[in-house]
C-alpha cells in the first residue's frame, strides 16, 4: 500500500468515524433524548495528582515509562500512546493532567535523543544526520494542526477519539512493519551479496546501496568534528521562530476570552506564520528538485530519489497537519504520522528517527510551556518522569545501536517503530473501550460537544 493509498485509507476510516456520532448518541441516549451537539457540559473534568510517594505504582510506572521513552525515540514516535494509559491506570491521573505529563516526557526523551544524534555521523554523506529541510517542511503544519487536534479534543467524544486512535494507529503500525520486512529481505540480498562478491540487487530489481555504511564509518572524526557537521545554524534559527511565534500567540490566546472576536483572530494568526515557513522550504525543495532533475541527477544516494513536485509537497503538508492533529487530540508529538512518512518517502531508518525525534523536541516543548502557565500538572511528577525519559533516550539509543550494529540491520529500527505504534493502539484501545463502556452504561452523553461552551 503506498503512501498516498494509506492517506486515503485514513481519511475515509475518520469520515465514517466522524458520521457515526449521531448513530451511536441516538443509541445511547434514545432517540431525540439528546441534541447532535451538546451547547454546555457538566463541568470540567476534576484534576486528580497523586502525591509523589515510593510505591509499587510509582516503580511500575518508572519502568513503563523508561522502556516507552527509549524505544518511542528509536523508533522516531516519542511513545504519549504508551505514557498516557500509563499515567491514568497506573498512577491515577485524569485524563487531562495525563497527558500533560506526557508531554513533558515526550520533550525529555527527545531532547535527549537529539543530544546523542548531534554526535553520531550521517550513515553515508557528509551532510548531518538531521535532515533540516524535511524538518522546515514538517514543522509548521505540524504545529497548526497539533491546534486543530486541541480544539477537537475538545469537541469530539471520548469514544470517536478512541476509534480515531485505533484507525491510526493499526493502519500505520501494519504499514510500517510491512516496510520492515521488506527492509529486512533487502538487507539479506545485499549481505549476501556482499558474501558471494555479486552485483546488490534488492527485492524491487533495484540497485542496492549500502546505507549500512555508518556502523564502519570511513573516516574517524571527533566527536566535536560530529557535532559541527550536525548542526544547521540557519535551520534551527528558522524553527525556533515558528515556536516563538507559536508559543507569543498562544500565551496571548490565554488571556483572552474564549471564542471572543480576538481570540478566533489569535488563533488564524497562526496559519499565516506556519504557512510562510513553509511555502519558503517548498519552494526551495521545488527547485532544488528541478534543478537536480535537469542536471541528470537523480539522488539516489540514501534518502532515495525525492522529486519535489507540487502534488508530493502538498501531500506533505496534509501529513503534516494529520500529525499534529493526532498530536493534540493523544497528547503526543506527532511522531505516529511523522515516523513512518518520513520511511515512505524514502528517508532511511536513522536518518528519520533523528529527525523526527528533532521535530517532536520543538511541537512537545511548545505544549509543555503552554500546559506549564496553564498550571496542568504537578512539578514534582513532571520533573521525575521527565528526568527518567532524559535517561532513556540516549541510552535507548546507545543499547539500540549495539545490536545494528552487530547484525548490520538497520531495519530493527522500524520494527521497534512499528512495535510501538502497535503497542500504543492497544493500550489506548482498551482504555478508550472500557471508558466508553462506561459512559454508554450511565447513559453518558455521546455526541459532539460544543466549543466555546466546552472550554
């Protein structure tokens, strides 16, 4: 299933998800029992914070926690949905401090992991290991639907976030596991290959090229060499400007009345400033491209041939969005739709998971200074999660590169991706079920809920 086939495939699960509501509200509640939209609530959800006291939960919890972290960062995903029932099943959170909380881990594991990608060489360039453009190209449609994701969550009822969830998430872990296979076939071809001195033929009849290289690499260069060659001054200037950006307007947002004339005006604020980003990194991509394209060039070294045409760009700014959409209805980086569109489009495994992981660094840091001013989660559980998570993203990194390293396999990259994803869909799974359950026994209200009313 190609790329742009799965994006179908999720956007016609979510239209027939989203159809569903008034059927299961006029089940639920009887029929006209209930309006489609509800113009008010009971209330807000109670904040519940457990005290942060030595217990069989807060161990349990500490080691969930320390396995999601390090291998939500290899795989590129962050791991918000393994943190999320986590925090409420095990610990006793709300759902809302949660995932929070999540956030806060998801940042500490990233930033982590990016400290260790910054001294580990590209596989097979010398370009850095963080490809910079795909990160200019992701990072603000990123961020304006991690704001749509919000406002749905907001709107949207527990049970249609759930089945949304479960869609995603089986869809792009069957995907990407699929591609690991394939991957794993390709690696076999090319050691045998290499074995018996032949031509490296992968199972598509295309040439194979070692991009396996990094684990022998040619030239030994210091660590501070490394990080030199990683770093993109330009780069990271023009992302840390969509999150000041970001973050002013939200900050501003807050103090505003909700759905008031200058809110609705700081909130499309946003688009413009995600947008102008970002037309600027495609219409560099797009000439870049064509240039390569007229020169006879096809870029087929690692990353594969990428043909920057208009229809791919705009693709990518919908993946994009449905990222950050996801991010801000799981409360996690995006990483689940990120992660494995940067394998489709031909990024090779160390290469997207140290980007990806880059990108969620500044979408999860950005949601958790928003949750800090708001006051949505207790420092002491914060700092401590966030500190484990800290920790296992560089040694989840450190321990994942041993065995690579050992088998020449790249590919468990993308099976630790597709292992998490999976693992995420049934954790988020049983919980949203057995809640929904719940909601349906006492006659719960199942429709969509109103905005402004909501907030």
């Amino acid at each position: 299933m190609a790329a742009k086939e799965f994006v179908v495939y999720l956007l016609t699960g979510f239209s027939l998800a989203v159809v569903s509501v008034y059927w299961v509200n006029s089940y639920s509640q009887g029929r006209h029992a209930k309006p489609w939209l509800l113009s008010s609530t009971n209330g807000s959800e109670t904040l519940v914070w457990p005290e942060l006291k030595f217990s069989w939960r807060i161990v349990l919890a500490t080691v969930i926690g320390f396995l999601g972290s390090a291998c939500g960062t290899v795989g590129g995903v962050g791991g918000g949905g393994i943190f999320v029932p986590m925090l409420t099943l095990v610990v006793g959170f709300d759902t809302k401090s949660a995932a929070a909380i999540s956030k806060c881990m998801i940042m500490g594991a990233s930033a982590s992991s990016v400290w260790y990608n910054m001294r580990v060489p590209h596989p097979c360039r010398e370009v850095p290991i963080i490809d910079y453009d795909l990160a200019l190209l992701f990072q603000p449609m990123l961020m304006v639907g991690i704001t749509f994701g919000v406002a749905m969550s907001v709107v949207f009822p527990y049970w249609l976030i759930t089945v949304l969830i479960i869609i995603l998430f089986l869809g792009t872990s069957s995907r990407s596991f699929a591609k690991a296979i394939e991957m794993w076939k390709d690696e076999s071809v090319f050691k045998k290959a290499m074995e018996d001195k032949l031509t490296c033929v992968d199972s598509r009849g295309e040439l194979l090229i070692d991009a396996y290289e990094s684990l022998s690499p040619k030239e030994e260069k210091t660590p501070l060499q490394i990080m030199k060659s990683n770093l993109n001054v330009k780069g990271i200037l023009a992302l840390l400007f969509v999150w000041i950006c970001f973050l002013l307007l939200q900050i501003i947002k807050n103090d505003t009345k909700t759905c008031s004339t200058w809110y609705w005006v700081l909130s499309l604020l946003q688009i413009p400033v995600a947008l102008m980003v970002f037309v600027y990194e495609c219409v560099k991509l797009y000439k870049e491209s064509k240039k390569r394209r007229l020169a006879g060039n096809p870029d087929l070294i690692c990353e594969a041939a990428i043909q920057w045409t208009a229809t791919n760009l705009a693709f990518c700014a919908l993946c994009g969005f449905l990222g950050g959409t996801v991010g801000g209805l799981l409360g996690s980086g995006g990483g689940f739709i990120l992660g494995p569109l940067l394998l489709e489009i031909g990024v090779i495994p160390q290469v997207a998971s140290a980007t990806a992981t880059f990108v969620m660094m500044f979408s999860s840091s950005l949601s958790v200074v928003e949750f800090y001013l708001l006051k949505r989660f207790p420092i002491p559980y914060a700092v401590y999660l966030m500190s484990v998570s800290i920790l296992a993203g560089f040694w989840g990194q450190c321990l994942v590169r041993k065995p690579i390293a050992i088998l020449g396999r790249v590919s468990i990259i993308v099976f630790i991706l597709s292992g998490v994803i999976f693992a995420s869909a049934l954790t988020m799974g049983v919980v949203g079920i057995g809640k929904s359950i719940w909601m349906i026994k006492h006659n719960e209200f199942m429709g969509f809920l109103d905005f402004c009313s909501s907030q």
